[in-house]
C-alpha cells in the first residue's frame, strides 16, 4: 500500500504507444498542413469530412518523408477506403 493512497484505489499501470513514440516536428517542416486540416475540422466542426481527410493523409506523409514518424501504408493508417470513396463519389456525377 502507498503512503498517502486511499485504500482500495487501484494504481494505473501506463503502456507505451502502439506504433511508438511520436517526435515533435521541432522545425515545423508540417506546420502549414497541420494547419490546414485544423482549420478544415474547426469549419465541418469535427465531422469525417473526406476534405479534412486528405489533408490528415498529406500531414501524415509530410511526417513520414521528414522522418518524423516510421514509414507505413496509407492502409495501415486508416485510409484504404479512400480510393472505392472517390470512384463511387465520381461515378454519381
């Protein structure tokens, strides 16, 4: 038991990140796409718009080719739909 700890309190065990750390882009190399999607959400106020989408695609890439982060597959990121959205999306038209 903790000195100072209420009885009965369980502790918090942390665990690292799934895919690692996380570095600061120290040099802003991806600031102006960062923020540019931040704008994006504040005007669709949150919602998954694909606009605001590509631009989090074009943020991650920036930080991949800057190494500020392992290089992955857009797949592996959450984006493997993005392609079926744009020829579905430009067949309507």
């Amino acid at each position: 038991m903790s000195f100072g700890r209420p009885p009965g309190q369980l502790t918090f065990n942390p665990t690292p990140p799934e895919r690692g750390s996380f570095p600061l882009d120290h040099d802003g190399e991806c600031q102006p796409v960062m923020k540019d999607y931040l704008a994006c959400l504040k005007k669709v106020r949150g919602n998954n718009d694909p606009e605001c989408r590509m631009l989090a695609k074009a943020y991650l890439k920036c930080r991949m080719d800057h190494n500020l982060m392992a290089r992955d597959s857009f797949k592996n990121l959450g984006f493997q739909d993005e392609k079926g959205k744009t020829n579905i999306s430009s067949d309507k038209s």
